[in-house]
C-alpha cells in the first residue's frame, strides 16, 4: 500500500464530468475529502460513505492538525474548483504539506468557458495576447496597474472574481478598448442555474438588466461563480487562411515534405 498523501485534485468547474480519469482514481481512494460549496453537492456521488468537510469551516492551523489526523487512517483528497493554477487559495496549505501534498491538475474555469463558448481564447490577426486578471488582486497603490491598462485592442481579458458593477466594468472596458468589443459573462458554468450572456461593451448592461451575477448585493463578501471573458475574439470569424499559412510555413518538415 502506499504512504498516504493529501491531493489536490483539480475538480473542474463544478460538474464531476470534469474530472480527470487520474482525479477520480485519486479520490475514489481518499477517505476523507474537503469540498468547497457547491462542491459537496456536485459531487456526492463521488463522495458516498466519505468524511466530507469544507475547508473554508477551518483556520489554517485547525485545518493542518485535521488534515494530520485524516492522514493516520489514509490518504485526503481537497477538491479544487477549478484546478490549481489560477486564484486557488490552497498554496499555503501544500507549502506547509511539503511532501506530503500532490497536486493534480484538472480543467480550469477558463477552459470550460472556451469551449462552452467554441472559441480559442487568442486568435492570428485577431487576438495577439490573452490577460487572466481579477479587479480584486489588481492592487491599490497609486503605482499598480488598473484594469483599464490591461483593456487593449487586440487583448482578450479573462476576469475573475469580478467586484465592480456592470455598469462601472462595461464603461472602464470601453474606455480602454477605445472601441466596442464583445462581452461574455458566463455565470455558474457547468452548475445549477448556469447563465451566459453574450453581447458587446455597450449593449451588456441592458442585456443583463437586474442580474447580480457579481454577486455585488450579497450578505457575503465570497466572489461569485462568475467569469468574465471580453475580446474580438468572442466575435470573430476565421476562416483556412491561417490554417495554409501554417501548413506552409510552420507544419512542414524542412525538407519540404
Ligand atoms: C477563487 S477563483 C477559482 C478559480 C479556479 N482555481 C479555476 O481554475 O477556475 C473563483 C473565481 O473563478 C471563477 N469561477 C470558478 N468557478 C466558476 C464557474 N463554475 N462558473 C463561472 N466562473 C467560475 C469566478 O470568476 C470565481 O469568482
């Protein structure tokens, strides 16, 4: 048998069709597991006959000393939304695990959402660079860089844990892209009351109307299951000519084969 471990298994963003076939093998043999909300919910069936706790109950050191505990029976599992790589807040935990953690990687909310929407998040002659930002960890000095700075043609921004009203994000974005790009606003992806909006800087307010999908009249301060994509990309066509030009120019052997 194997020396237990603590996983962090990228769970995807909510729905267990998500999960690696390696995730799931790791969980099926974990028997106690930490499950952020909605987590515990998507996922009991994986979880039957399991110690279920969510980890957010916990301060940091409560959190080791039951995950220590955890470990003399066998191994531990925490369900990441998501997977580790982007806004993930276990980092501390697999630093003071050392060994001990093993991180399994697992399909990002960014990744769901591109293929929800079918599009490739960059695109040649379109999209030269994608910007994963959140207006939360963006900073407040007068020296950090504002969202607006990120909003550039040519740009496709991958917002998380959105804290500004709609009305506000839509006008700093127009501000930035100098022109009117399209918008997504992709709420609760893969979960219980999904919604996804699709439309332009200028026309997203009114086709959201009333909908706190930031989560911004909320009693808690958690960041909503909301992410937010803008960029021409969103609204662009392609048609073969970059596929030829690669087969002439990059595919090829340089033989010419
Ligand atoms: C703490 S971050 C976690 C990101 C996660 N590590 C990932 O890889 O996707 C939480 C933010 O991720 C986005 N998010 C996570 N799950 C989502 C979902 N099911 N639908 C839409 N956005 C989601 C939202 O922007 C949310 O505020």
């Amino acid at each position: 048998m194997n020396a237990s471990k603590v996983y962090f298994i990228g769970a995807g963003p909510g729905d267990p069709e998500f999960l690696t076939l390696k995730g799931a093998r790791v969980l099926a043999e974990c028997r106690a597991v930490f499950a952020p909300t909605p987590y515990e919910q998507t996922f009991a069936a994986h979880l039957d006959g399991k110690t279920v706790l969510v980890p957010f109950d916990f301060y940091f050191a409560e959190l080791l000393e039951r995950i220590r505990a955890f470990l003399q029976e066998g191994s531990v599992a925490f369900l990441v939304p998501g997977d580790l790589t982007f806004y993930s807040p276990f980092q501390g935990l697999i630093d003071a695990l050392g060994d001990l953690a093993e991180v399994i990687p697992g399909v990002g909310t960014a990744n769901a959402a591109s293929a929800r929407l079918k599009r490739t998040l960059d695109l040649p002659g379109v999209c030269k660079s994608a910007v994963i930002l959140s207006p939360r960890t963006l900073g407040d000095r007068p020296e950090d860089p504002k969202l607006i700075d990120f909003a550039r043609p040519g740009t496709t921004l991958l917002i998380y844990m959105n804290n500004i009203p709609l009305p506000e994000l839509a006008t700093e974005l127009r501000k930035g892209y100098g022109v009117n790009v399209p918008i997504a606003i992709i709420h609760r992806l893969c979960l219980p009351g999904e919604e996804i909006v699709q439309g332009t800087l200028d026309d997203i307010v009114a086709q959201v109307g009333e909908r706190d999908f930031f989560n911004l009249q909320a009693k808690t301060k958690r960041p909503a299951l909301t992410l937010v994509l803008v960029g021409e990309t969103l609204g662009a066509r392609e048609d073969g000519t970059w596929w030829d030009y690669r087969r002439d120019n990059i595919w090829r052997y340089r033989d010419g084969e």
